[in-house]
C-alpha cells in the first residue's frame, strides 16, 4: 500500500486502502481534473470527514496523497529555478464553502506550484472549483492569480498546460531580460538586521553589496530589518521569511544573504522555509577568500578556514542520517555515515594543519635572514580595499597592481624599497580586515598576520573617501590589538584624490596623518618623510647611502 500523508490518525485500514488506489488515478496534462476523479475525491473525503490532497507531476501522475489541507502535504524538491515551476500542482478538496485561504495559497507562492485548485464538497458530491496560478514576476497583482470559481465542470475544457507554459515563457523572459541588464551573476537579496545600531546598520549593509559584487553575485534588492531580538530559529522571523521569499520571486533571486553569522539551524530552517540558497556573510568571505587564492599557501589557509566553518554545521538531514533502532550505545548507520564525513573533516583539517606548519616554518627562516641582513621592516596594513597593494607599488621596487575589490591580495608581498635618511628598508603587503572578521580566517591566516607582528613599523592605510572610514580605522585597531600588535604605526589618508575637503579635514583634525594619493603621487614624498622619522625614533640606524638618490 502507498504511503498516505497527513492527518491519518483514526481511519480505518479500508479508507486508507481507498485513499492508497489514489495513486493509480491519471489524468490528462492539460487538464486540471476529471469528472471520475472529482467524483472520487468528493465521496472519500464526505466518508472520511476530512480533506484529501492530491500532488499531481505534469504527465498528470499523482505522486503524493494526503489527508488534510494543502498544507499537511509535504512537497519534494521540483525543478524549480528562477525561470521555472516546480513541475507540481495540488488539488484538494474543501469540506465548507469558502475560496482558498492564504495558507492554501503560501503553498502555492512558497513552492512554485504549477498551481493549486480547491474543490468544494456538498453531500458527498464535487461542487465549486476554485483555482489559482502564480502571477508573472513583474505584475502589479499580487503573488498569485486566482481565477473566478465556477462549478467543477466548467473547468473540465480548461488547458491548464498551456496557461502553465505561457507562465514558464513569460519568467523565461523576464529573466533574460535582467541577465542583459545586469549580468549572468547569480542574484541575491541581501538581509542586514539592525540591533539597534543605528546608521552603523546601513553601513554594514552596503558592505554586504561589496562583499557580494566582489564574489561574483548581483545584489538587486537590500533590506534591513529591525530585530532587537533574534529568533533563534529563522533569525528574522518567519513572517518576514515569506516577505523576502516574495521579493526574491519578483527580482529573479535565487540566493538569501544575511549580514549576520547564521546558526546551522537557522541555515536550514530557512532555506527549508523559502526554498532558495541561503548564505551568511562569514560563508560569502571565505567564498572570496577561495576566488582570490592562487599561491599553494593561500589555498591551504582558506581551505582550512572553510573546513573548520563546515565542521560544526556538519549535520544529518532527514530521516536517512538520523539514529536507527538498537539497544544503548547501538549506533544506526545513518549516524555512522555522519562520523565517517566528520572523521574525514578533521583528518584534512589536521594535514592542512601541518602543511600550514611547514609554511610557517619557511616564513621564520626568511624573517631571520632579512633580521640577519639588518634591514627595516614596514608592513602595509588597513581595511579591504584601502589602496594598500596600489601605494606599496609606489613606495617599494615592483610590486603587483592593485584592484577595487575587497580582499584582492591574499598572499603577502615582500618589496624593497628605499626612504632617504634610512636607507634600503623592506615593505610587505597584508591581507585586509574586515568588521566581524570570521575567526576561522584570523585563525588560518595567523601565520601570515605575524608579518605584522614582527615589522619595525607599520602603515595603517585608511581610504578617507570612504562613508564610515572613523568606524573602519577602529576595527583595524581593534584586530592589531586583538593580535597583540605593538609596533608604532604612521597613518596614511589615501585616495585623497577622490576624498570630500571636509571629510579629509575632520579625519586629519581627529585622527593627524598623511594624506595621500597613490595613484596620482600626491602626498608620497611627505609619506616617505614621515616613514624615515618613525624609523630612526624606533632606533633604526641610518644605512651608509642612505642620503642616496631615490629609486623607483
């Protein structure tokens, strides 16, 4: 006998047999029901005194029975994507009158349903059809289209699959239309929650648009939602859940990006919920991490960093890797299968590990040569995206061109260069901080952050064109501390070029530095001075030539 769903408590083996031969109905494809069939619904579910849903595929099979309303139906994973429908439609019978309710209808909007149909039942007998369709993606109803109810038989002619496919052609269209305006990137929504931060709140949201430019995606829609208190299973609330699944359907989005750090609950609650993919900010920076690594090392580090996130959240779905029978301490394979992946997890985390060690081991050696050679070293530090790589090209030999991208220079460079009064000094890039910095990134990359705790001298890049650059030089600050760096810094203003005159002002009035712009070489001279000074009051010595010309 097929599984029956629902609300199946009390009846009696013969009316789940009768609702089992359920399955065996087919009706055609372009139609949404037949008269045999509506017969047969409406006296089992009089018999039963309870609804009957049907989950029917596009060859018109019935591939789900269930008893209850629409909702009590389970619904598996269709075809659905942004220019398509799930592939399923739910027919179901309604004991009282009345049309569809709105939980009938979430169901159809939340699973892209081909579309959802109620039959009315009077004295055993199918009466008023009510039926409804998703509106197209960009109309100005709402999310679904109801048609007028009518008496069963009137829909009998009705070809449900070309309504379907004019549907289907329609989003085909509307997405293609969005992919010539803004790209094939995978398109998201982002969901910034504000604690109570105020303006900050915005800021980190506009962060998150970087963030998701810079991976690749297109954010089209940003929202910010007031939450004091987090709900602990669909962070946002699960009303507001069926908002933004509305809105991504509208925008074409397939992807939810939340601001904030997610649970593994609340990752699969709600892509369970809304049925799109679902990332955090923590998940989005190692995906950058990952686009940008290219040397072996920094491969490893963020390998690393994305297995220990992976780790925790590492857990079974359904009932195929829950606990199986036994006695105490008896393990079902299901759990066992779940071991086996953790198992593997840490051994790649422990020889990442080792590997990392070996790296480690190189960096001292050559930090003890350059010690041995007795030349200063300047390391570059600041926020993602401050101009760091593009001023170390101007003040050191070489160097590789920078980028407008968050987190584009992952391996940190070593350069030459000169500053008059000191002579041949050593500057080396870092890779940039960020607000909230995922603690399996600080903890990967702490053998490449201890550069920056070992240099003579560091260079706090800050980009004084940027909103919120006093809120970005505290987070740089606060993450030196955190590592327990110690070394005396000179502050660059950079991309003054492109800076507001007033914005410039209060950054100098509150905070003094350098300004400067690398790409046009306004303010490196007086940059270079300013490095020269807070060497030789550290004790660095002068070098012989070190009143030798510049070079480049």
């Amino acid at each position: 006998m097929e599984k029956i769903f629902g609300k199946t408590e009390g009846l009696k083996k013969s009316e789940l047999k009768r609702l089992s031969n359920l399955y065996r109905r087919r009706i055609p494809p372009e139609r949404v029901l037949t008269p045999e069939l509506a017969q047969a619904l409406a006296g089992l579910s009089q018999e039963i005194g309870r609804p009957i849903s049907l989950l029917l595929d596009r060859e018109g099979r019935v591939v789900r029975v269930g008893v209850g309303d629409a909702k009590d139906l389970p619904i598996p994973e269709g075809t659905r994507g942004e220019r398509r429908l799930s592939g399923f439609r739910l027919l179901h019978t309604h004991l009282a009158k009345g049309g569809l309710s709105r939980p009938d209808l979430s169901v159809l909007f939340l699973n892209r349903l081909d579309s959802l149909a109620a039959l009315e039942v009077e004295g055993g007998r199918p009466s008023t059809l009510h039926l409804a369709f998703l509106s197209p993606p960009k109309a100005l109803e709402e999310d679904w289209r109801i048609l007028p109810p009518k008496p069963y038989f009137q829909y009998l002619d009705f070809d449900h699959k070309a309504e379907v496919e004019a549907l289907e052609e329609e989003m085909a269209r509307q997405a293609r239309v969005r992919e010539l305006v803004d790209g094939s990137g995978e398109r998201a929504i982002l969901v910034g929650v504000d604690r109570g931060e105020g303006p900050e709140a915005e800021v980190y949201l506009a962060e998150l648009a970087e963030l998701t430019r810079t991976a690749g995606g297109v954010p089209v829609k940003k929202v910010l939602v007031f939450r004091p208190h987090l709900d602990p299973r669909y962070l946002v609330g699960l009303g507001k859940l069926e908002e933004l699944k509305s809105l991504a359907y509208h925008e074409n989005a397939s992807t939810l990006i939340f601001g904030l750090e997610l649970t593994p609950t609340q990752a699969r609650e709600i892509e369970k919920v809304t049925g799109l993919k679902v990332l955090d900010r923590t998940q989005l920076i190692l995906d950058i991490f990952a686009l940008h690594a290219k040397t072996p090392e920094a491969q490893t580090q963020v390998e690393l960093a994305q297995l220990r996130y992976l780790l925790p959240r590492l857990v079974g779905k359904g009932k195929e890797l829950s606990r199986l029978g036994g006695g105490i301490g008896t393990r079902g394979p299901g759990e066992t299968k779940l071991e086996v992946d953790r198992r593997r997890l840490q051994e790649r985390i422990a020889h990442l590990s080792h590997k990392l060690q070996e790296f480690t081991r190189r960096r001292e050696e050559a930090r003890r040569q350059r010690k041995r050679r007795g030349m200063p070293l300047i390391a570059v530090v600041g926020y993602t995206n401050a101009g760091k790589t593009t001023l170390l090209q101007v003040l050191a030999r070489g160097g590789e061109p920078g980028e407008d991208k968050l987190f584009a220079t992952l391996r940190p460079l070593t350069r030459r260069g000169f500053l008059p009064g000191v002579g041949e000094v050593l500057f080396t890039d870092t890779v940039g901080f960020i607000r909230q910095m995922p603690k399996e990134l600080l903890t990967a990359f702490r053998a490449t952050l201890e550069e920056v705790r070992e240099a003579d001298l560091l260079i706090h890049v800050l980009d004084a064109s940027e909103e919120g650059a006093m809120g970005r030089y505290r987070v740089v600050e606060e993450l030196l501390a955190e590592l327990g760096v110690e070394a005396p810094r000179v502050l660059a203003l950079s991309k003054v070029d492109r800076a507001a005159p007033y914005d410039l002002f209060y950054l100098q009035e509150r905070l003094g530095g350098v300004p400067v712009s690398a790409l046009k070489g306004t303010g490196v001279p007086e940059l270079r001075k300013a490095l020269a000074e807070a060497l030789l009051r550290v004790g660095v010595r002068p070098q012989p030539w070190a009143q030798a010309p510049q070079y480049t």
